[in-house]
C-alpha cells in the first residue's frame, strides 16, 4: 500500500473519502473485505445521490462520472486503515 500520495492516502479520492464518508456506524470488527464492500456501497449511493444531473456544456465536461471516481478510489486501503484503527484502540 503506498501511501505517499495525498495527505498519506494513495490519492485525493481516497483521502477525500476518509475525510467525508467513513460511516459512524461502521462495524470495524468486520473483515477488510467486507469493510470494503461497504465502504463502496455507501460512496456509490452518496455519488449517485449528490452528483448534479441535467448538468450539460463546458461543467458537465469538467464533473467526472460516478464510475471515473469510483476506480480512483482505494477502497482496500481504506478498510485496512479502520481496521488497523480498531486494532489500535484495542490496546
């Protein structure tokens, strides 16, 4: 996992995510998988719900689609990251 990429995440993305999008309720005593699996889950609705639709022209052009933002998005990273978090808290 390379982390040297933005504020220690792989990417913008990913950070950005963290930041917003972690859910509160999130059981991290889950697998990483399915961490996440969540994660990607809970990231799509949001997308799907916050994206402008009927946007068109030149801003249309400049706001990627859920699927471009999504494939930037570390979600392996992510659930380790809470995961480890978990494990910290633990000790």
């Amino acid at each position: 996992m390379n982390k040297d990429g933005y504020n220690g995440w792989t990417n913008r993305e990913t950070w950005l995510v963290n930041v917003w999008e972690i859910p509160e309720g999130i059981d991290r005593n889950q697998s990483a998988n399915d961490i996440e699996a969540e994660l990607e889950t809970v990231v799509r609705d949001t997308l799907e719900s916050e994206l402008p639709e009927g946007v068109s022209g030149l801003v249309a052009d400049f706001l990627p689609g859920v699927e471009d933002i999504m494939l930037k998005i570390n979600f392996r990273e992510l659930a380790e990251a809470h995961c480890e978090l978990e494990d910290d808290n633990d000790e």
